[in-house]
C-alpha cells in the first residue's frame, strides 16, 4: 500500500490562490479585501434565517434579493466630508458598495422571503419550498392478511 503525502508547499499556493479568487473575479471590490459582509444563518424544519449587523446604513441603502436560491444583500454607505485643514490619524471605518451572495442547499419559497431592519440587524426569513420540507408517509394496513 503506497501512501501519497501532499507538498505543504502546494497547499500554501492553494490557499493563496483560494483567497485571491474572490478579489480576481470581483475586479478587486471590498468584499474580497476582507471587507465582506459577515452572517449569520440558522436553519430548522421549515425556514432559514439570515441576520446581518449594518449599523448606520439607511434602510433605503439596503437591497434584498432572491434568484434561484441565491440570496443576496447588497449595501452602499457613503464617504463622509472631512476638514480640509485636518490630517486623517486613523482610517478604520469602510465606505463604499459591499454585497454577499449565498445559496441554500434546498430550494426556497421566493415568494414568502421577509426582511426587516431594527437597530442596525438585518434579519432576513427565507421559508423552504413546500416540496423539500419533511412530511410523515401515512402508512395503509390492508383488509386483507396476506
């Protein structure tokens, strides 16, 4: 029996290239710079919720879509105006577009998506299609006793 051990510097390099995708696709756009937009997403029998933090950004500057199982929140948040006379000592906080896309391992009801916003959550119920959610088989005993 032969066993095969992997170069850790090939998975270095994969890790690398693994990383840089996201920002090579994106032509650079800030979620791939670490910027995304972090989640959090429960799932039970009949629904998935997704909750977002985006504290200070308008609920006109949110967008909420659904395409074929894909969810995808989108926001915008703007540069603010500094004093000319003024040097900037620490730049932390992010301006700018930033998405996130993800998709469900089982089909959704678009229909019935709801969103809401309060105080700075983004809280996001995606109830699963009829057809995939779990249901009990009734099982029929027949009159007769083969």
């Amino acid at each position: 029996m032969m066993i095969r051990t992997r170069n850790p510097y090939f998975r270095l390099v994969d890790d690398l290239l693994n990383d840089a995708r996201p920002w090579l696709i994106s032509g650079g756009e800030s979620e791939a710079r670490g910027f995304g937009l972090a989640l959090d997403v429960e799932e039970n029998a009949d629904v998935y919720i997704v909750r977002a933090n985006l504290p200070g950004i308008s609920q006109d500057a949110i967008s909420v879509n659904i395409h074929e199982d894909v969810l995808t929140i989108s926001a915008e948040t703007a540069a603010e105006n500094r004093d000319e006379n003024g040097k900037v000592l620490i730049r932390e906080r992010r301006f700018g577009k930033f998405s996130r896309s993800l998709r469900f391992p089982t089909n959704v009801d678009g229909d019935a998506v709801a969103a809401s916003y309060e105080n700075g959550v983004l809280s996001i119920t995606l109830p699963k299609a009829e057809h995939v959610k779990p249901r009990q088989i009734p099982v029929n005993v027949s009159a007769e006793g083969n």
